[in-house]
C-alpha cells in the first residue's frame, strides 16, 4: 500500500526526544482521562433519569422533577466551553501536563462528590444547588480533556502512527460508556429499587474514584509534550507574552513566527469546526436521539436500544484504531473524504434496516451507521484538529473548536428531528435528512481543505 502523503517529508521528530515507555504512559493517560469523562456523564445521564428526580428534586411535582433532573444534565455541557477557552489558554502557556492533570482531577473530585451528596431530604434546596455545582465543575473540566488528551498524544507520538496513537483517545470514550452502562446494569439487576433510591445509586459515584487516583498517579509520572518543550517561544516550561514573542522572533529574523502572528487562521478554523461538526451532529442524532426514536416511536424494547449500543460499542474497539491507522497510510483528508462519502451512502439503507423492526436487521443498520458516520469521523478528529492548529494555540483552539461546534450540533439537531419526525407522523426521512446534512458538511469541507497529515507540530503557523 501507497502512502498518498508522506509525512517524513513536512514533519520532523522533535529534538527533546521520548522514549515507548513514555509514549505507553502517555496513550494510557489519554484513554483513562476520556473513559473517566464519557464515564462521567453516563453515570450522571442514567441517574438522572432513574433517580436524581425523587433524590435531588422531591419538592416539586413528578413532572417538574423530570425536568429538572434532566435540566441539570445539560448545565455540565453548557460549563464546557467556559473550561475550553480557560484551560485550553492554560495549557499553551504553562504546558499539557499540567493542564491534563488539573483536568483529571477537577471532574474525577466533582463526579465523586456527587457520591455523598446529601439529598433533598435531608436539607432542602441545598441539595440540588450543590448537584448542580458540581456538574458545572465536571463540564468545566471536560471542556478541555479530550482535546488535551488529542493534543499531548499528536504531540508525543511519531509523525507516521499519530493517526493510530491518537485514536486511543477515542477507545475511551467506549471504555467509559460501556464501564458506567455496566455498573448500573448490575445495580438494577441485585438490588431491590428501595434499595438503589436510599444508598445504591451512591455506589457508581464513589467508584469512580478509583479510576480517578489511577489516571492522577499516571499523569503525575508523565513527561511534557516534547513539542511544547521544544517551542521557541517556551522559556523555563513558560510561554512568553505576545510582545517577547514579537521582540523575539525579530531579532532572530524568525519568519514563521512573525507570520503566524499576522495571520489570520480563518480557514483551519472553518474546516477544523465543520469537521467536528458533521460528527458531533450524527453523534447526537445517532447516540441519543436514535435511541429513543426507537423505543418510543418504533416501540421496541428498552433492552434492545441498550443491547445495539453495547454490540456497536464494542465493534467500535476496531473501528477506532483502524480508521487511525488508515488515516496515517492514506493521509487523513482522504480519509475524511471516504469515511464521510460511505456515510452519506449508507444513510438511507441503514435507517430503513432499523425502521423495519425486524431484530437482525436492527442490529446491522445500527451498527454500520454508527460506526461509519460516529466512530470513524471520531477516529480522524482526535489527531486531524490538533495537526490543522499552529504550535503556539494548538490547545486553546482545539479545545474551543471542539467544544462549540459540539454544543451548536447536539444542541440543535435531536430537537429540530424531533419536533420533524413528531409532524412528519413518526417517518423515518427527518433523520436521514439531518445526518445527510452533518455528513456533508464534513464532507465539504474536507474536500476544500489542503491536506494536514504529518506535517511539523513545531510549527507555529496552521495549516492552511
């Protein structure tokens, strides 16, 4: 197989070299910090809907409650991009690790937190006034960890396996989901329902604090981004301010820098955003709204929605590094451009699989669309959003790219398809309609793109 673009021929290995043992412990800071998160904000989603209402919002009516539990699931998305822009402006200037390692411990302590909250009960409207800080601290913090994690892994790994390293990154988000749908699977399936509403439900929360105090030893131990060290403009593991860069760079005749400086990154900025978004949208139509259309519209069983998600999960642990690796060999705008081209072509078939009720056919139209028009997109973004983003604010718009792009799609595609597929009589065709749409704006924009793979992370400039 034929490299379509060669990456020894833009990228260099940088000077302040790392050994495998440290690229080992960088993979696994980066896999447990997102399994901790999408473990994270499964744990809170499922007790939310099971309990946080009669836990946490006892005073109001049944309904209210609902709705309010719910409410507070979303305040953790809104803090996100508040935790993009601060700790992503954090991690430019002091370094990635230390940032990784504010991020770990900030959502670790809050999810664990939540574990021995008092509830309403016990002292009134303080309780849901403490749940709700503490999931604006865990969005605060994922605002910034998965795109931390993409950042210090593209910045450590090789330029030709960064695709496969990065993609670890992704497998946590599997490792997460799938660790939090279990505890409360056997939760459910060993306790009495008294039992899980008086202390049960605390257990998921307190547990996770094992996998936090790992993922805080591993990130104590890990080296700075070779890159970040190697930065011209990095002094005693400190950037400097704009105008010692400025003063610098023209002294020693620096082009690059002066450049970067003056221009504008308005098109990295569009293809990075565009590419997020057409995933971020058929992550949300696909893993969330998906799941209800099927059990409410559709009627099938709970159990089902559950067990296709399991199964296309799983697939996933293949999917994701493959993509990755396919991504370094054939260059990761190609990729793009067939991952989101198989999408745009599997759509229809898929949805009407799934819109047959037939159980066989269910499963297949699940897990194709989901692990071509979710997983794989995934796969590519971890590595390709920090490679299009000069080494000077790689971090800080990685991070904020990431995270508004996701808001806007998640925020606007299950409502827009729900209210569609409520008018249009429970069909089919609103879905397919709307992940058309996120997939082809992937698609666009990856084709209008200049291609990013490999190049020089030392580079201040962006590419393109």
């Amino acid at each position: 197989m034929t490299t379509a673009h060669n990456p020894q021929a833009t990228a260099r290995p940088p000077a302040a070299q790392r050994s495998m043992a440290d690229l080992v412990r960088a993979a696994v800071s980066g896999w447990l910090g997102t399994a901790l998160e999408f473990m994270d904000f499964q744990l809170y989603s499922l007790a939310a809907a099971l309990v946080f209402s009669q836990l946490f919002f006892s005073g109001e009516s049944a309904g209210m409650a609902v709705v309010l539990s719910m409410a507070t699931y979303g305040v953790g998305y809104i803090a996100r991009p508040l935790g993009a822009v601060f700790f992503g402006r954090l991690g430019d200037r002091i370094g990635r690790r230390k940032v990784l390692f504010y991020t770990i411990a900030l959502m670790g302590a809050a999810t664990t937190l939540i574990g021995v909250l008092p509830t309403y009960d016990q002292v009134g409207m303080l309780a849901p006034i403490l749940l709700v800080t503490l999931r604006l601290m865990q969005g605060f913090g994922a605002g910034a960890e998965i795109s931390g994690a993409g950042v210090m892994l593209a910045e450590y790994a090789p330029p030709h396996r960064r695709g496969f390293v990065a993609s670890l990154v992704g497998l946590g988000t599997n490792c997460g989901t799938l660790f939090a749908s279990a505890i409360w699977a056997i939760l459910l399936g060993t306790l009495v329902e008294g039992d899980v509403i008086a202390w049960g439900w605390r257990i998921p929360f307190i547990a996770s604090a094992v996998v936090m105090v790992f993922a805080v030893w591993i990130r104590l131990n890990l080296k700075e981004s070779p890159v970040f060290e190697e930065r011209e403009d990095v002094v005693d593991g400190r950037a400097l301010s704009r105008e010692q860069i400025l003063e610098q760079a023209t002294n020693r005749a620096d082009t690059r820098t002066l450049e970067a400086m003056q221009r504008k990154p308005v098109k990295a900025v569009v293809v990075s955003f565009f590419l997020r978004f057409g995933q971020a949208g058929n992550s949300g139509l696909i893993q969330t709204y998906l799941i209800s259309f099927m059990t409410l519209t559709l009627s099938m069983q709970k159990g089902v929605s559950a067990n296709v998600v399991i199964v296309s999960s799983l697939i996933g642990f293949i999917t994701i590094p493959m993509i990755g690796w396919l991504g370094d060999r054939l260059g990761r705008r190609r990729m793009y451009i067939i991952v989101m081209s198989a999408a745009l072509v599997v759509i229809v078939p898929a949805m009407l699989a799934i819109d047959s009720r037939d159980l066989v056919w269910v499963f297949v139209g699940y897990v194709v669309l989901h692990n071509v028009a979710v997983l794989s997109p995934a796969s590519l973004e971890n590595v390709s959003i920090p490679e299009i983003f000069g080494a000077r604010n790689r971090y800080t718009m990685t991070a904020i790219v990431r995270e508004i792009a996701a808001v806007i799609a998640t925020g606007i595609g299950p409502v827009v398809v729900a209210a569609w597929v409520a008018a249009a009589t429970g069909s089919a065709v609103p879905i397919m309609v709307m992940l058309g749409f996120y997939s082809l704006s992937a698609l666009i924009v990856a084709v209008w793109a200049k291609d990013w793979t490999g190049r020089d992370l030392t580079d201040p400039r962006p590419a393109m």
